[in-house]
C-alpha cells in the first residue's frame, strides 16, 4: 500500500449511516455520545459536562489543542488543571506524585487514534502516561473523536495506528521534544459502565 493510500484509507470521512451506527454500537458498548458539526461546538459539548471546580487533565492531543478545550481549561478557565498541578512539580523528586496527580482526575480529557465499528475505542501511546486514566483511575473521561477515525475492523485500527498516527505523531514528537514517538502501549476499551466514558464524534477530520 502506497502512502497516499493510507493517508486517503485513514482521514476519508464517512458517510452518515457510519456515523449513526457507530454511535449506535459504542452506546450498546456502555459508552455516551454526542455526534457534534464542527470544533466549535465539540468545544461546548465537553465544557457543558464539567463542573466549575472539578480537576481536569488535559492529555496530550492534536485535537484538543485544534478545538480550543485544552485552553479552555488549563489557561485560566474555571477548572483545577491537572495538568498546571503536575508540570509544576519535578519529575525526578516527584514522579509518583505526578502521576497520581494525572492518573486518577475528576475528568481526563483527550482523543483516541480509532473506532472501530462494533464499537470499540483504540488508543495508541509511547508511554502510556494518559492510558491509567482513561482505563481505570480517572472518575469520567470524555474522548474527543474526529470522524475520519472510524474505522470498519480492529485489524484495520491498529494499521490505522502503525500506518498513519504513528508517522505524524513522530513528526509531531521530534518538533517539540526532539525525539521520536514510538508505539510502546495499545489500550482497547470494549466495554464501560454507563455514564463513565462519554465520545463527542466530530463530522470533520481533526486530530491524528
């Protein structure tokens, strides 16, 4: 398969009837959804389910950063950032505390790399740092998901991710840190307790 192909398999954007039976199977799977326009009001959405007060962690996302939440949040919003809490302690003194501070949120904040049709969310890290949250320590997450990742089969999510995340997500990488990303940790959640997990779908191509 030939880059352009990849690159025109993973950002195509599908047609409605995808869209509505995805969210069919991801509320089937526990999960709430929201299918939202554009990024402005993927914005709303997700602030409209945070309360004032409540510490929030703004994982480290392409999509977040382009819909304006991440700023919304950590640059002077109504919220306790976690993520202002745990950058202003040392890693090297302070790592468990940071972590603790970043795992275990009222809300974790961030993106997934696919979806795949039966309804199951993919998502992708070098470290794993966000993937305790959102599997287990955070108190609600909300996944913000622009609708080209979509996808039809977990085969084709995890090509999704290797074939083309994975090479804008280095590119990403080694402009702002000045070293490569690499897949070191894939979590796939099948199932959620309601009310736990909520997915804004973006009818646009946004994010890796």
């Amino acid at each position: 398969m030939s880059t352009t192909d990849a690159s025109e398999r993973f950002t195509a954007l599908p047609d409605d009837e995808t869209l509505a039976a995805t969210a069919v199977a991801l509320e089937e799977h526990g999960f709430s959804v929201d299918i939202v326009d554009d990024l402005d009001a993927a914005r709303a959405a997700v602030l409209a389910r945070i309360p004032e007060g409540a510490s929030v962690m703004t994982n480290t996302s392409v999509t977040l950063q382009q819909t304006g939440i991440a700023d919304a949040i950590n640059d002077g919003g109504p919220y306790d950032s976690a993520r202002n809490r745990m950058f202003a302690l040392d890693f090297a003194t302070q790592g468990q505390e940071m972590k603790a501070i970043g795992g275990q949120p009222d809300y974790a904040l961030g993106s997934v790399h696919a979806v795949t049709r039966d309804g199951t969310l993919v998502i992708a890290s070098a470290s794993g740092s966000q993937l305790a949250s959102y599997a287990w320590g955070a108190a609600n997450v909300i996944f913000v998901v622009g609708a080209q990742k979509l996808v039809p089969t977990p085969e084709a999510a995890r090509q999704r991710i290797v074939e083309h995340s994975l090479k804008l997500e280095d590119a990403r990488a080694y402009a702002a840190y000045g070293q490569n990303s690499y897949v070191g940790k894939i979590l796939e959640i099948h199932q959620e307790l309601p009310d736990r997990i909520h997915v804004v779908l973006i009818r646009q191509s946004i994010g890796f």
